[in-house]
C-alpha cells in the first residue's frame, strides 16, 4: 500500500474526516500561492492537481509551485493522460464508472499506465463517478457522457460496488466544477454503506453546512476548489467544521 493510501486508510480507521484543495493549473500561479498557503496554515496536507481541460495550464509547474510551498501529499486528479506528471506524489488512477464513454473507461488510462508504472507515483484504484448537479459542467462535457441520477441512490451504489469488485480502492462522486448543487446526501450515504472504498465528495461544496452534510453522510474526503478561489473566508470556515466534526467522532467512537 503507497503513503497516501495508507494515510487516508488510517484517518478513517480513527473517524476523521478530512479536505483537500483541488488546483486548476488553468488558474492563475499567484492565487494557486495565495489559496495553497492559506490552507496549509489551515492544517489542510491533501492537495489535488487537475481539471477537466486544460486551456493554458501546465500540470508540471503547478505541481512544482504547490510543493516548493511545502505541501505534501500532493495528488494528480487528470482530466486526461496528458495531465500525468511525474514531479506528483500520487495519482488517482481513475476510471469514469458513471459513464459509458470507453475513452474515459479504459483508453485514456491505457495511454497513461506506460508512464506510470514507471514513474515513482503511487497509483491509487478509483471510481470516478460524475453525479447530475443542475446544470452542464465540465466535466460532462468533455468526458461526453451521462451522470449518475440524483435521486437514484440505489443506481450509484450498485456502480461504486461494481468499481470495488473491479478492484477500485478509493471512489470519487464528483458534482462537476462550478455545480448548481452539491451531491444529495442519500447518494453520499448510498456509496458509502455499499463499498469499503475511501470516499471523496466534491463540486458543488460551497458552504461549512454543505461540508459537514457530506462528512456526516459519509464522506472521507471533502474537495472544494471553486468555492476556494470565490470565497476567501471558506478556507477557514471549512477547517472550523472540521475539528468540529473530528471532535465530535473521536468522541463517539
């Protein structure tokens, strides 16, 4: 088992939640320094790198910025095999599970695993699975496929168990960047009381209330990125619910 995996393996062994920052290597260096440091002195150590598409970004140097900051466990999120940099420490190997499109299936990861395998990156086995959030994200669009329902838990939970058979270790429910809403809760619970996956929720989190709802349903991981970069105090507000949601959990278990 690679460093991260283990890391967050151990975090839900003693019920604690965590955030990660997702970074767009599309947005600006100075805001991807400015929201990185915030968030470190926030305790925040989970960083991912990646975005559906990217128009003027380089995955390598934003990789590079995040780490000479200090960051570690800093975590490829690629939105296709050009975005599979060597300088990370680890990458979600994923599979878009949610959809039937065979490039996001099984090509674009065909294409990557030669570089993978031999690089030093810890490749982790995941689920991605793109929820219906409102309205057309990126991440639709470009993968071309069709999200999950939002009021079908039981067909979310049947894919995440179809993933992990498969082998997957780590499941991603995914609302898209810039979501008109956040994953529904029934969905979040129905994954999470199906696999024994590590479980991230992102896209659409722009609140400590809709944070929290997704810890308290079961998520593992909460990811937020636009919501960072809109909001200055959400970084610090998140970290509150946090502790709060962590305190209340090591004392119940």
């Amino acid at each position: 088992m690679g460093l991260v995996l283990e890391l967050l393996k151990n975090r839900r062994a003693q019920h604690k939640k965590s955030v990660a920052l997702l970074c767009d290597p599309d947005i600006p260096s100075h805001q991807i320094t400015d929201q990185v440091q915030k968030a470190l002195l926030c305790g925040i150590d989970l960083f991912l790198v990646g975005g559906s598409h990217l128009s003027v970004g380089n995955t390598s140097e934003c990789v590079k910025l995040i780490k000479s900051l200090g960051a570690q466990n800093v975590i490829l999120f690629p939105g296709n095999e050009v975005q599979v940099v060597k300088e990370a420490d680890a990458i979600l190997f994923m599979s878009l599970i949610s959809g039937r499109n065979p490039d996001f299936l099984i090509s674009k990861q065909v294409a990557a695993a030669p570089f993978v395998k031999l690089s030093n990156l810890e490749a982790i086995p995941t689920g991605y699975m793109l929820v219906e959030s409102g309205k057309l994200t990126s991440a639709l669009y470009i993968s071309n496929t069709l999200p999950l329902p939002n009021n079908k838990p039981d067909i979310a939970a049947a894919t995440a168990m179809a993933g992990e058979l498969l082998g997957m270790q780590l499941f991603y429910l995914d609302a898209g960047s810039g979501a008109e809403y956040p994953i529904p809760q029934s969905i979040i619970h129905a994954v999470k009381t199906s696999t024994n996956g590590i479980l991230f929720v992102g896209g659409g989190i722009r609140t400590p209330l809709s944070a929290a709802a997704a810890w308290e349903c079961g998520a593992d991981v909460v990811v937020v990125g636009n919501g960072i970069f809109e909001d200055d105090s959400l970084m610090a507000d998140l970290t509150v619910a946090l502790k709060q949601i962590n305190q209340r959990t090591s004392v119940s278990s």
